[in-house]
C-alpha cells in the first residue's frame, strides 16, 4: 500500500514570492492534516479536513496561507507571499476511522527555505 | 502548562543497549491515547507504537515497548537491543477525546545510537 505523497521535497524561494505544497493522502483515509514544523520542535497543526471540509483550521495564518483538499482527496497548501520566518517543514499526514486511537501517517516532508 | 514533556533533550546509547525514553502528560480526560513517532533525518514522521488509557497490558511491538504507569502519568518508550538505524528524533504525542481528536506533542528526543 502507498504512503502518503507530498512533493516538492524541498523548496527554496525568495520572499514574497508564493509557494506550494501538494499531498496525496493513502487510498481510503477521508481524514488530511497539514502541519508545520519548526527546527527542533514538535508538528504543529494547520488544518485539518474531514473529506473536502476544513474541519479546524483555527491555527492556519489566513492572511497569507489558504489550503483546499478539492474532491476530498489530495491536497495543496499554498504561501502567498512567503515570508522569512516560514522557513520549515511541512508535514501532511492522513488516517481513517475516530476516536483516540485514530494514527495519523505522514508523508516525507517538504522543506521549505525562505531567504 | 506543557500536556507533554520529554524530558531528554538528547540521549547516546551503545548499540545493542536498552534504551528508554521518557514522556510524561497531563490531562484530566479519562478517555486518551498516547503515541510514540519516530523522524529520521530525512523528515518522515514513523508511526511506532500506540497506548490507550484503558488498555490493560502495556503496549509493545516488537523492539518497542511502552512503559505505561497511568497513575504518575507517564508514557516512556522502551527501545530494546537499539541499532544503528534507531538513530532519529522520537515524539510523543497525545490525544483526548474531549479535545476535537487533536494530537498534541511533545518537543522530542534527539537519540544517538554509537557504535
């Protein structure tokens, strides 16, 4: 079975220019997360679908980020205009089912360098 | 207040040792779950081993257990006979059912396998 696909793998732009991150989930999984993570630090969540439906998005810096998951299965999440402090990693992950014991899987990553 | 804290910033183990890795959480949910993650240098966040808060028996899969003492509220991971390749990043990370099924993690533990 497939993993979750995200590509690019690294990305390296100029600020203020926009950027974006695509991501296949695995076959089945309605759940989609996208998280961002700092050197050193643990993920941090920016949105979550259920299907095509942001479910929480509360943490998602809406002035310059937007994401859609059209058709309730991949997903792009965009950066426009990109600052320098959104230098990362961005992590998109998937699962299937509720409940606490609900495991998200995730893809490798896109690094992200912003100079 | 911190929900998870790892303790160990860093850790070098021998190869073959034991080695465990501490994860201690807080949350007044009786109904949560806690994960361990492993992220190699290469980024991908590995799914390890899940512990539910009403499972009876201490979690394992194969090299990995988890050491579950529910009354001090700690979680830590047990990586028997470590290898080379246990050389990564590991998270813990919990879920409460009363939080909308979001995963909160910890800083992580940087864990160096010398040969």
């Amino acid at each position: 079975e497939a993993g979750v696909v995200q590509s690019p793998r690294y990305k390296i732009i100029e600020k203020k220019q926009p950027v974006a991150f695509w991501c296949n989930p695995i076959s089945g999984h309605n759940t989609l997360y996208w998280y961002r993570q700092n050197l050193g630090q643990g993920p941090e969540l920016l949105i979550r679908y259920e299907n095509e439906e942001a479910v929480d998005d509360s943490q998602l810096p809406k002035d310059r980020f937007s994401a859609e998951r059209l058709k309730g299965v991949d997903s792009t999440l965009k950066i426009q205009p990109a600052e320098l402090g959104d230098s990362a990693v961005y992590l998109c992950a998937s699962s299937s089912g509720r409940g606490v014991r609900e495991t998200q899987y995730f893809g490798p990553g896109t690094r992200l360098l912003v100079l | 207040a911190q929900k998870i804290t790892q303790t160990q910033p860093g850790m070098f183990v021998q190869e073959k040792e034991a080695v465990t890795l501490d994860c201690t959480y807080d949350t007044s949910d009786p109904s949560y779950g806690l994960f361990w993650y492993k992220q190699p240098s290469s980024g991908e966040m590995i799914f390890l081993i899940y512990q539910g808060s009403y499972d009876q028996q201490n979690a394992t899969e194969g090299r990995y257990s988890l050491n579950f003492q529910k009354a001090r509220k700690s979680a830590n991971l047990v990586i028997s006979a470590s290898q080379l390749g246990d050389s990564a990043m590991y998270f813990c990370a919990m879920r409460e059912a009363d939080s909308n099924y979001q995963l909160i993690w910890g800083a992580g533990t940087k864990l160096i396998i010398k040969p």
